[in-house]
C-alpha cells in the first residue's frame, strides 16, 4: 500500500485513499467515535513548510492568525525539523552507503591519502613527535601582534625581556602578553610550546575582544565550537572523498607512445616536473578511481607540459578531453600550444570553442563533439554547458580554477565523479589549497624554476607619471614590449592619450574583455608578433599570454587586485632570460586598507621564483579560505584563529576513527515509558482515514529521519497544527527514530534518572555534550559503561518526561554530522 505521506517527493498533494484496514498500530491507542459529526476542518501552515505549487485544498482553509504563528515558531518539532532540513538536506541526499567492513576498507585508504598530502605539502611543520606543530617562534613575533595560548586565549603581544623568577636571582627570558585583565608573563621556552600566530578569515584582523586571564570559561566555549565545526569539515571532507574512491574506471594502458611524445619535449624537466609527471602517469595507469590532481607552480614552471601528456595518455585510449580556461586570450593559447605539439599526430583531432566563431562554426563543434569527431576540446566556460554533449570524456584540464565563478566550479566539481580531473594554478584559491593540505586532494608542486629563468624586479611606490615614463623608456630602449594594467575598463582611454603624447611613434593599443571578438583577437596577435609595443588593458591578460619579448608590466590602482591576481599578472614578464621589472602603482597609501597594505607587503617579501604555493598560504591567511565548498567564508576559523585552527584540523584527521558511531535497526529500540494519549475525535473525523496515516507515520520514522520530518511537515499543511495528544504521539516517533540514529537501543526512568542503553565511546560521548547548548541537558548526562545516565531533580510525570528525552535526543542528534557514521 503506497504511503499516504509521500517521503522523497513533498510536491505531491497528500490524499488519503482507504484501500485495505490495515495493521493494528503497536505504538499508539486510538479511540475512533464514528458517531460524532464531522467539523470543519482548518489549513495551516507551519512555518518551515516545504511550500508545494497546485497544493489542493478545502475552500474554508485560512492562513494561521498571529498567536498561531508564534505557537508554531516555538513549537520544538518544528525547530528540529529546521535543523534536520539545514543539516542533512544536502549531505544525506548524495551520502554513499556502505557496509562497515567496505566502510573500514576505505577510510584506511583516506587516512593513508592524509598522510601523504600532510607529509608532502606540510613536511616543514613537522615536530619531533611525528605530529604537526603551527606554534609561533616567540623570537618572530612583533610588539602588537595578536597570539593565541592554546588554554588561555587571545592575547597581544608585548615584547621579550628578561626578568628575575620567582625562587631566584638568576634573569629567565620572558614573553610578556596583554590581556583583558592584566599581563601575563611566559618563559620562552613554555610560550614556544603554547601560542600560536592569530589572524582571521576576513579585513578585520583585530580580534573582537581580548580573553580574560582570571576567567578562560569564554575562551574553552570559542574553543569547544571551533573544535566541533572542525569535526563537521573533516566529515563532510571523509564523505565526499570517499563517494570519489567509489567510482571505478579501468586504468589507462602503458604505451610506448608515451615515451616518445615525452621526448618531444625540448627543455630539461626539472625535478619537481619529473615528479608531477610521474604523480599523473600512476593516477591514469596504476588507479581505477579517477584522478583529481592539483598541479601548483608559478607561470613558467612546466604545468603545461604535465598537462599535454595526461592528454596524450587519454586522448591515445580513444577517449576525448575538455580543457577549460577562464578567458577566450587563455584558451586560444591552449589551442595553439596544444595543436603544436600534436602536429605529428594527425589522427588526433583538435577544436577550439570560443565567441570568435561564427553560429556555424559552433554547431559544427557540438556537432564533432557528441559523434566523437573531435578528440581534445579547448574553450571558457562556454563548454560547461547543457548543449555540449561529449562522445566519451576521459579527462577535465581546468587551468586557474580560481578565476571562474560558484556555478562552473559546481559543474566542474560533477565532473569529478566520472572523469579525471586535472588542474593547474599558480595560485591556488584558498579551499583549493586547504583540500590539498588535508590530503583529501593530491596535490604535485612544482617550485623549482627553470635554470633560465631569472627572478622579476618588483617596485612598489606611489603613482607617478614620469615614474611610468621612465619605466616604458627603459623597456623600450632595450627592444622589449610592456604591459600597463588597470583595474577596469574606464580608465584605459586616458591612459591611451597620456602615453600616446609621450611616446608619440610608438604603437600602442587597448585590450579588454568587452571589446568584438575580432578586434580582441587581432590586437592580441599584433602584441604577439611584436608590431604593437605598448598593450592597454585590464586584467584580461592575467592568464595565458606568453610573450618572450614583453619584460616589464605596470600595474596602476594595485590596490583593487587580489593577492593572486597581482601575482598572475606579474607572472606576464619574465619569461625569457631578460632581467623582467614590474612595476606596482597605488595612489596614496593613506587611502589603503589594513588589508591592502598587508596583500602589498606579501607580494613584496614573495620576490623569489616559485612562492605562488607560499603566497596562496598567505592569501588563505588574510582572507580565508571559506568552507571547503567554496560558498562562504567560515566564522569557526576566526574563533581561535588560523594556525591553531590547522592543527586542531590535523589532529582531528589524525584520529577520524575514534569518532565513529554506530547506528541501531529502528525496530530494535525499546522506548518503556507508558504513554498512551487519546486523540480528539474532532481530530480523527478530520483525518479522514487515521488508522492509514499513523501507519504511514512509522513508516516514514523507521525510514529515516528526513522522511519523518517530511511526514510531519506534509500533515501539519494538510490538516494544520496537530492537538498536544498527536504531538506526544509524533514525539514518540522521533525519540525512537532519534535513538536508533545515534546507537541508543532502550529508553527507560527509574525515579528522576533516565537511562539509555548505548554503544557509545567516550570520546564520541564528549564531542555529542560538547556540541549541546543547553548547559541543562549537558550537565546532566554521564556515562557509565554501556549506559547514557540523566540525574533529574525531580520525578517527572510521563508526558513531561517524554518531553524532557525529546529536546535531550534532539541536542545530542544535532551532533551527528560531526560524527562518521559508517
């Protein structure tokens, strides 16, 4: 019999239909008067309703009046059913469902996966115990900064000096620190083991208060919530990765082939390079999962040449590959680079997608693309398309994933379920980078710069026009090219007229994004072949163009680029083994903000070759690194601060299993507490067939507890706001279903102590009291053996009771996503 209450789809209209009588309901006693008349019956909408569009209902329905909704509003079912649709929506609806012997198979590969990317990425963190350690060196601090101590607070930096101790005469060094209520003062050596850097996720860098050295209670609850919002990132971070380690390819064969288009490659790889090829080659040929690699190196470095043999390796296998840039400039280059290499193939077909094609051309693409006609496909976001249809995709290069926007990386993040998946940046966003420090994301870096390669002169200073003069003249005098960048398109006529008047027989030209496709791409091949000495333009050309002969740039209103922004354009010069000058312009530094100046001051001390890694560290520190689906940035980190954010993040990795809880069959939990309501017959003449729909609803409750929240919700639109009898009943059902999610197995009281019999840890018990906010319900609970133990202050009588374990289950339930529950 189907449920009256549909589970999975609240677009249906819920009607009732009387087949068959069915069972006898165990949980509830239902008296059903037939000889009383129908009332009329009420529509009300409960406030956290999933709303359905052409939603039958009685024509004397009316919207709830103001005391309805505010009874409504505190009504605690609704409230958990908020937080069941805030915190599983999502997750539950694409979690990967697995035995627990499957389950232990794979979170050992993801622990191994951990170590790895730790070890590689983090090695220079590492402490003598094997863990990894983001304490401060006192010695590098500066009077001012903000510190953390791990079991004090935030505090502010003083100074070091030395100081008499307390039993003796003999001077110890001391690290003074500023609290809210007096100064503390440290040993080096005792502060070098306990403070850590703070700096938060956002301009703000200062702290919104300092703690408070006589009382550290505000400080362990900052504490406690950064610790549980970690355990929720390293949860969502397990299930997603683990969804990945559950797909399946076959590898890619080992051809000989391979070797012989490696060795056309005309420079010496260097080290870093010889391991990303080999870190790819394994990912295609040695693994059956597919491959999601970040390839990290300056603009330069050989990311390239990694990225055309994993297209060869796929492409050779008869598979096609899309390769994804973010502007048209970027992927024209692609195009060329890549039809370069693969002129000696001319079985290997290569297409080019862009708005510099006519309506023809495009459907011709699409055309090759779907019949197989095209083997390797370059374009911008364009090929994310629905009408991009592909014959057999293998393999995604994306190429500064950064630059495109939340919609394309979600597409992008889809693709990486059923292709491989590469991607290669010079500056990886923030939560590109922190997946890889976690190890959820393997991660090659290439820091090694070619042995031609020189370093580039940067010069930060205050806008000036025989500054800009002076700059274009040297260039010029020694045959090269410049770039001059601004911030916007407004702007770039002026400069035109300015440098036109004082270089009048140079050739000079504009360039940006919004210009026609042809003029764009005829300027663009002008300043390739030399013939325009001086290109205008926004920062359109911060990916992709790579001209030898264009060794200096000049960046004006620095201060409204990103950090990896300013390091991509800078990335422009340099290419050749000309010394390369950029040359950064802000307008008055009294006019930047705080995070301005320290975004100028990263840029400033990253002058070497291959820092984009080290930078991408710094950009994550200044403006955080959101949470690790990319939609906002995270309050938690600000709680205790970056640094020691990482190693409670690292240390919760390290010991994924110990918080692992184990959930129960719905129908082995025993709920002994003899609770029996009557419902209203009003009510049950209302519900028109109430022996059918108490059905459906422990139908729904032993399913799970999205669909019990959906059943709950379904009837309150339907007939409105259940009486107290009906409550207590769908109480009863969301204890039960609550327990068995949570690994309780029986409910019972004996006095004023409520006892629940669980397989619960420790430290799985300490996180769940740890994430509740009623300090009433946390304080308590205790565990004892087997057993969850509640000490009330008095006997409650029963419908209380059942009250009390409600709003109890519903705090400790609210843990769950914090848990691994496989």
């Amino acid at each position: 019999m189907a449920s009256p209450l549909p589970m999975s789809d609240t677009s249906t209209p819920f009607f009732p239909k009387l087949s068959s009588f069915p069972k006898i309901w165990s949980l509830f006693f239902v008296t059903y008067p037939l000889q009383f008349k129908y009332n009329k019956g009420r529509l009300v909408l409960a406030p956290h309703a999933v709303y359905t569009q052409n939603l039958s209902v009685p024509s004397h329905s009316r919207l709830p009046n103001k005391t309805e909704r505010v009874e409504l509003e505190n009504d605690s079912i609704s409230v958990l059913n908020e937080r069941i649709r805030r915190d599983f929506a999502k997750r539950e609806a694409s979690r990967t469902v697995m035995d627990s012997e499957e389950a232990d198979k794979y979170i050992q590969l993801v622990k191994e996966q951990q170590q790895r990317g730790l070890q590689k990425l983090k090695g220079d963190r590492e402490n003598k115990e094997g863990g990894f350690s983001y304490q401060v060196d006192p010695y590098t601090l500066r009077s001012g900064d903000y510190v953390v101590h791990k079991k004090v607070g935030i505090g502010r930096f003083v100074g070091i000096k030395f100081s008499a101790s307390k039993n003796s005469t003999e001077q110890v060094e001391y690290v003074f620190i500023e609290y809210a209520d007096g100064m503390a003062k440290l040993p080096v050596k005792q502060a070098a083991r306990m403070l850590y850097r703070y700096s938060l996720p956002n301009e703000n860098k200062r702290p919104r208060t300092l703690s408070k050295l006589n009382d550290t209670s505000a400080w362990e609850r900052r504490k406690i919530k950064g610790k549980v919002a970690i355990q929720k990132m390293v949860v969502d971070l397990m299930e997603l990765y683990l969804h990945r380690l559950k797909q399946r390819r076959p590898p890619y064969p080992k051809s000989p082939l391979m070797a012989k288009f490696a060795a056309q490659f005309p420079y010496e790889p260097t080290p870093d390079q010889k391991q990303a090829f080999i870190d790819v080659e394994r990912d295609l040929t040695e693994r059956e999962t597919p491959m999601d690699r970040l390839i990290c190196g300056d603009v330069g470095f050989g990311k390239t040449e990694v990225a055309l043999r994993a297209i060869f390796c796929v492409v050779s296998s008869g598979k096609q590959t899309m390769v994804l840039a973010p502007t048209i400039v970027l992927a024209k280059q692609h195009f060329d680079v890549i039809s370069e290499r693969f002129s000696s193939y001319p079985n290997i077909k290569i297409g080019l997608m862009s708005r510099f094609q006519t309506r023809a051309e495009k459907e011709e693409h699409l055309e090759r693309i779907k019949n197989g006609g095209l083997d390797i496909i370059v374009g911008t976001h364009s090929l994310l398309g629905n009408r991009v249809v592909y014959n057999n995709l293998g393999l995604l290069v994306v190429d500064e994933e950064q630059r495109f926007g939340v919609k394309q990386k979600e597409k992008i993040a889809s693709f990486k379920t059923s292709v491989d998946v590469l991607t290669l940046s010079a500056t990886p966003i923030p939560r590109t980078l922190y997946l890889a420090l976690t190890g959820f994301r393997d991660a090659s870096l290439i820091s090694t710069p070619p042995p031609e390669r020189v370093p580039i002169q940067s010069h930060l200073s205050s806008f000036s026009k025989d500054k800009v003069i002076s700059a274009i003249k040297y260039e010029l005098d020694r045959g090269g090219q410049v770039f001059y960048v601004l911030p916007r398109i407004k702007g770039l006529e002026e400069v035109m007229e300015f440098l036109e008047g004082s270089f009048p027989n140079v050739e000079i030209a504009i360039a940006h994004g919004k210009q026609y496709s042809k003029q764009l791409e005829d300027t663009m091949e002008k300043f390739a072949q030399g013939d325009i000495k001086i290109l205008i333009c926004t920062n359109i050309v911060e990916s992709g163009l790579d001209i030898q002969n264009a060794n200096t740039i000049i960046i004006q209103d620095v201060q409204q680029f990103g950090l990896a922004q300013l390091y991509q354009l800078r990335g422009r010069v340099g290419r050749a083994d000309k010394e390369a000058h950029a040359h950064l312009f802000y307008p008055d530094k009294s006019l930047l903000s705080d995070q301005a100046l320290e975004r100028l001051a990263s840029l400033e001390e990253c002058r070497e070759l291959g820092q984009g890694f080290q930078l991408a560290e710094r950009d994550m520190g200044i403006r955080g690194f959101g949470t690790i689906f990319g939609e906002q940035q995270t309050g938690d980190v600000g709680n205790v601060g970056i640094d020691l954010f990482f190693e409670m993040l690292f240390e919760s990795l390290s010991k994924v299993d110990d918080h692992r809880v184990v959930s129960v069959p719905y129908q082995s939990v025993q709920v002994d507490i003899n609770i029996n309501p009557h419902l209203p017959s009003d009510y049950i003449n209302h519900l028109e067939n109430p022996m059918e729909i108490l059905d459906a609803a422990e139908r729904a409750a032993e399913k799970d507890i999205w669909c019990l929240m959906q059943f709950t919700e379904n009837l309150r639109r339907q007939y409105g706001k259940e009486p107290y009898s009906m409550e207590i009943l769908l109480k009863k059902l969301y204890v039960k279903r609550m327990a068995a999610d949570i690994g309780v197995t029986r409910i019972y009281s004996t006095g004023k102590t409520v006892f629940m019999k669980a397989n619960i840890s420790k430290k799985v018990f300490g996180l769940m009291t740890e994430s509740m906010t009623s300090d009433l319900h946390r304080n308590s609970l205790i565990l004892e053996g087997d057993k969850v133990k509640a000490e009330l202050l008095l006997e409650l009588p029963k419908e209380q009771l059942l009250n009390w374990i409600f709003q109890c289950l519903a705090e400790l339930h609210a843990s769950l996503p914090a848990l691994i529950k496989y």
